[in-house]
C-alpha cells in the first residue's frame, strides 16, 4: 500500500525555510481488537511564519499525527511504524529521548483543545508558566515569576500581576486558552501546534484567541500547525491546508484554491455539507455513511464506500496523492473531473 | 456529483393572527446561592434566566442562540419544567404548565419532549434501542397498546433513518450521529407537537452534522412539529430556524426573522457575536469587519446594572447604567416598512451589516 504513495514536493523553493517535514509517517495502535492503523502515509512541511491547517473528523489520524510530532503518543498502544519526522534538519524519530525532550518545549510546543484538563488543577498558573525557565532555563523560582507575569502580560490577561498565584479553576475558559498559549509561547519555540485550539470556546472569545495567536505568530515567525474540523477557522487563518481522511492526506492545497476548487470529492462534500452564515436554509448537502472503523479500513480508496463518483478502480487501488499543480495534490483516481465539475 | 441542493419548503414567516402554541412570559429562574453547612443562609442568586418572553407558533423554529452561561439551556429545562420557574408562565395552549403537576402535568409533557446535546450520556448504556425509544410507552401506554410497541419502535427506528434491525442493540454499538438519530425518536415516539432540542448536533462531527439536520428538517414536514432549536452555532441556526432569539446573560437581547437577524441586526452584541463567527470563505478575510468584544460575560449572579451588555459594548454611554433598554422595536425604526424594525433591546440601535455578502 506504501510504495504507491509518491511524494510530492510542494515546498517552497527555498529549503532553509523548511522548518518541519512530515515523510511518510505510520502510526498503528496495537488494542485488543486489532492493530488500527491511525495514520498511514501522511506527508507535510511547514516552514517558518507559516500557518498549515490539518483539517479533518474524528478518527481522521490529525492530532495522531501531532502527537507524533511532538513524541507524546501512547505508547504502547499506540507505535511510529514508518517515515520520518525532519525538524530543522534533524530527524526526531531517531534522535536520542534526552535531545528530544530538549526539542519539545524549547522549540516546538503544543496547545490543546481543553485547557482546563491540561494545566495542573493544584499548582497555580504563576507555577505552571515559571516551571518552563526553572526547568527548561534554569532560572530560579523567583526570577520565573517575573517572566510568568510578563508571559501572562503577553498574552493580554488583565491584573497579571494580582492573577499570578490563581489556580486554572479561578480563570474563565478564554482566559485558560489564554495561559495554554503564554505556556507554548514561553520559549519562544519555532513551532507551535495547536490542536483544536478554540473549540471549546464561544464564538467572540474564539475571535480573541485566534487573533493573539495569529498575532504572537507575526511577531515571533512561527511556524504553526492549527488542526480542525472547523472549516471557517481555516479560511480565517491558514496559508495551507491538509484535508485528511482515513489517515492519509487526501488533499494538499493553499488555502484559497482549495476553497474555489477542491480536487477531492470528501474536501467538496465536507464543504457543500456546512450551514453558511451568509446563506439561507437550504438542504445540507450530506456525505452519505460514516467515516470508516480504522480496523477494516476498505480495500482501495479508504473514501469509495461514501464516494458518490467511486468507480471500480476506487474499489480496489489506492490513490496516490496526483500532482495538480505546483502547490496542489489530491489522492483521488479522478480529481481532474472532480476539480472541473 | 449529480445529487443537488434542493430548496427547503420553508413556511413564509409567521402569520400575525395564528395561535401560538407555546407562549412563555415574564420567565425567571434564579439558582440560590447559600453559605454556611449547618445553618444555609442564601446570600445571593445566579440569575440565569431573568425576564423572557416568546412565542412558539405550530410548525416552525425558532432558534435561540447564546454563549455558553447566558441561560439557553435553563429556557429549555423550564419548558419541559424539569425545573420549577421562580416567576413567569409558560402558556401551552394557553395553560400554563408550570402550575400542573401530577396527571395533568403529564399529559402536557406527552406534547412536549426533549432532544439532547450529548447523544453519548443522554441513553442509557444497559438498555437496548428497542427499549430506549419504547420506554415512553410505558409512561404514556395509551399511545401503543404493549402488543403494538415493538412495531412501533421499529417504525420509528426507520423514519430517523436506521435499520429497524437493530432494535436488540445497544448504545455503544453505534456512532455519534446514529445515536442522536436514536435521541431523536425516542423524542418522536410519542407523537409531540414540540420539540426542544438542546445542540442537538454540537457533538456531531461536520459530514454526519448535515445529514442530522436534515433529518430534522424531515420530520419537521412530516409531523408539523415545532422546534425550539438551542445552539451556540449560529450558521446552523440560521439553516434551520425560521425566527431567532438572541440571548446574553439571562435576556433576550434581539429576536427576529432569519434576515432581521442576520441581515439587519441593530443590537451590538448580535452583531458582535455575527461578526465573530468563521466563514468558510478564505477571500472573504479582507472583506470583513470584525468586531472583537473585550473581556468575558460578566457573572450571572452580579449582572451590570442598566443594560447587562454594557460592560462590553463600544457604545455604551451612562444611560446604559441607568436605565435598562426593553424588548421592543427600537424608536428610530419604529413604523418604518424595514426588516430593522425588529425587537432589539438597545438604547442606541442601529443597522450594521456584519455577515459578508456572496459576490
């Protein structure tokens, strides 16, 4: 199934703005039921100041895939089993458990999607934020506090100074965000990835977080992976998009072509099947069937059985991601015709 | 792609002289707030749902929409009285429901039945979807006679789109989307007038999310039913929703048709929540005008005085503190033909168009 997977270069010219490089990463989990094969193939750079969005379901291997970037996957159940993982020219997945975990957290960091259940119930944020220079800097506990009031500052939380010894509990939920961010944001790292970011937050304060984030990735040219299910977070912040199904990359594009004109049936269908702000009710075009159960992904192209153009050949070859153009790639058997529809 | 996006039959908005079938007025809940283990001394109270007034008319939606903490999902519990209102009526019919209790409690209840956010808690692990969806037979048995609940669950089981098949199986058998498919007859099963449906699809992901909204959308056809559809996802309730009620802190601040609302908002905190919200349209970055509120909803227990909104509000002047802005349609608009003349609870009301136009 691997050796019909190409790679394709979709990279900028300049290669020393290549900041990370995803090839060809399998990750399975071993459970009692089977081995789910959670990401099978997938390929993607990022480079530094730029925005790639992974947009994808449930089940669609997209924060896996961070997880492994990052060196935090379960393990076991869960196993790298294949590729590479190029950050800044090193390859992670070979590098030592010592230099790694200098990696994360100085140079990549990563924000989750539930800040109340990621930051530490019984240690103040002042802690939390200052553990990051005792430990990654070597900084004593009182001059980490200072760059904790400064970090809090950052970030925009207001009394930083008097809020400094306040437990997660006592911050509302954007401001929690807020302090995951200043956590990522304390090093200076030259990654960011953050995992659904906003979605456990209303609609003005996601506003909020997404501007600060877009605003401290400016300032400190950040590389920055945003996974989403949310369609119009990734129109309002990315420069690229991933869309992924099954595990695999299904298409690769900048972000105001894959808009315009998706080259994959499952990106067309995902984004004639949301309700628009700005359109009155009409029936919602809906994908028909579930996403596949990741023990029996089907034979072929893992997105045939809900594919209203599947033909034969879906059934039973799996797609390579085809060139569409310099910047662009779909792994569908027909996206020439999806794309001219 | 040969399937095309049909137009919904959507009923032309409300007529004036119809009935409604709910009506609520004046409704309050306020959660005390108690001190002290030996001896509660209450020393406050969370005002979550503070003065709302609606209607509901037979065979549409309204949606209400809110942040998390403005009190959408206590309008709901109140409805089907799962809680019991501090002051106000909820009129079904006339009757007002939160006086009944016992028989005829339940013979209203029959009429009113409830669809739930979270399709993974809402159903019972150790009962099988036959017995879910028939176990409002047992309550109301005069609906289906015992020897007629088997089929009648089957039938049910195939209106929402699933295999009647699967009647012997259990929850965790199924997905998200066909678990709330299951919430959702188990709310038909008893033939209701109306529906109250608490996010019913926020916990859906995107592709399934579409396919449950038009089931929705369905059986609305079908069985003439109202909703009362709650979300904090404004592009789905739009999709949905024939009228909209804006909440914010415990208040409806603007209630209107789909395009009053949304094409012609004049609350700012309407527009504010419109502008925020992502359009899936990347050339549409520029074109926009976003409105960043500052800060967070201020505590229901210790709401601004004046207009609850202020505190956030780049218009807000000192008559805002003093005086609180009613429900009404705003004196600027009043008696002009313009779909700005909708209620909005503003003191300094006035069109602003937020959503970006298709080119």
């Amino acid at each position: 199934m691997t050796s019909l997977i190409t790679q394709v270069e979709q990279d900028p010219p300049d290669p020393q703005g290549v900041l990370l490089d995803v090839r060809n990463l399998h990750v399975e989990f071993r459970t009692r039921d089977g081995v789910a094969k959670a990401v099978n193939g997938v390929d993607y750079t990022v480079s530094a100041g730029e925005t790639l969005a992974v947009l994808g379901e449930s089940g669609s291997g997209k924060s896996v895939t961070a997880q492994a970037i990052m060196g935090i996957l379960d393990s076991p159940p869960g196993f790298v089993t294949q590729g590479e993982i190029v950050f800044q020219g090193q390859d992670l997945l070979t590098m030592g458990k010592e230099d790694r975990r200098r990696v994360r957290g100085e140079r990549m960091a990563m924000i989750f999607q539930d800040a109340l259940s990621s930051l530490n119930p019984v240690l103040s944020v002042g802690e939390q934020l200052g553990e990051m220079f005792t430990v990654h800097r070597g900084m004593s506990r009182k001059d980490a506090k200072v760059k904790a009031i400064e970090l809090m500052e950052r970030v925009r939380i207001p009394a930083a100074k008097q809020r400094v010894g306040d437990f997660p509990h006592q911050f509302s939920g954007g401001m929690r965000q807020r302090i995951m961010i200043a956590m990522a944001m304390a090093l200076e790292p030259d990654l960011i990835i953050a995992d659904e970011p906003t979605t456990a937050l209303d609609v003005t304060v996601q506003a909020q977080v997404m501007e600060l984030l877009a605003e401290l990735q400016r300032e400190l040219h950040m590389g920055l992976i945003l996974i989403t299910h949310d369609l119009g977070v990734v129109a309002d912040v990315a420069d690229k998009i991933a869309v992924m199904y099954a595990g695999r990359i299904v298409e690769t594009s900048p972000v105001h072509e894959i808009y315009r004109k998706p080259a994959h049936p499952y990106t067309k269908g995902l984004l004639r099947s949301i309700p628009r702000l700005d359109q009155k009710g009409q029936e919602l075009y809906a994908i028909k069937g579930l996403p596949p159960n990741l023990l029996h992904i089907p034979a072929g192209c893992a997105f045939n059985p809900r594919c209203p153009m599947a033909q034969d050949i879906c059934r039973t070859d799996v797609p390579p991601l085809y060139e569409v153009s310099e910047t662009r790639a779909s792994a569908c058997h027909f996206w020439t015709e999806t794309i001219g529809e | 792609m040969s399937e095309t996006t049909t137009h919904l039959t959507k009923e032309p908005a409300v007529a004036p002289d119809r009935e409604p079938i709910l009506s609520v007025r004046g409704l309050v809940k306020h959660f005390p707030l108690t001190q002290g283990i030996l001896f509660r001394k209450q020393i406050g109270a969370v005002k979550a749902v503070d003065g709302v007034n609606f209607d509901l008319y037979r065979g549409e939606t309204l949606g209400i929409v809110g942040e998390s903490g403005c009190g959408k999902s206590t309008v709901a519990r109140l409805l089907m009285n799962l809680e019991t209102v501090t002051a106000g009526q909820v009129l079904y019919k006339g009757e007002d429901i939160t006086k009944l209790s016992g028989k005829a409690l339940k013979v209203v209840r029959r009429n009113i039945q409830m669809v739930f956010q979270d399709p993974y808690t809402s159903l019972n692990p150790r009962m099988t979807v036959g017995d879910i969806i028939g176990e409002p037979y047992e309550i109301h048995p005069e609906v289906a006679p015992k020897g007629d609940r088997r089929k009648a669950v089957e039938d049910l089981l195939d209106v929402v789109g699933l295999n009647p098949e699967y009647i012997n199986r259990y929850p965790h058998q199924f997905s998200g989307g066909q678990r709330q498919r299951i919430g959702i007859a188990r709310g038909l099963a008893l033939r209701p007038e109306i529906i109250v449906a608490d996010e019913p699809v926020s916990a859906l992901d995107v592709s399934v999310q579409a396919q449950v909204v038009n089931l929705m959308g369905r059986l609305q056809d079908e069985f003439n039913l109202s909703y009362m559809f709650i979300a904090h996802d404004l592009s789905i309730v739009r999709h949905i929703s024939d009228r909209v009620g804006v909440m914010y802190l415990g208040k409806i601040v603007e209630i209107g048709n789909d395009d009053e609302i949304y094409e012609h908002p004049t609350h700012p905190y309407t527009q504010a929540l419109l502008s925020a919200v992502p359009v899936p349209d990347p050339d549409a970055r520029d074109r926009r005008e976003r409105i960043i509120l500052v800060g967070d909803v201020p505590s229901p227990a210790n709401p601004p005085s004046g207009c609850r909104f202020r505190t956030r509000c780049w218009k807000a002047q000192e008559r805002c503190t003093l005086e609180e802005p009613l429900l009404a349609v705003p004196a600027v608009f009043r008696g002009l033909d313009s779909p700005a003349a909708h209620d909005s609870a503003c003191h300094f009301a006035e069109e602003k168009q937020v959503v970006p136009t298709e080119e």
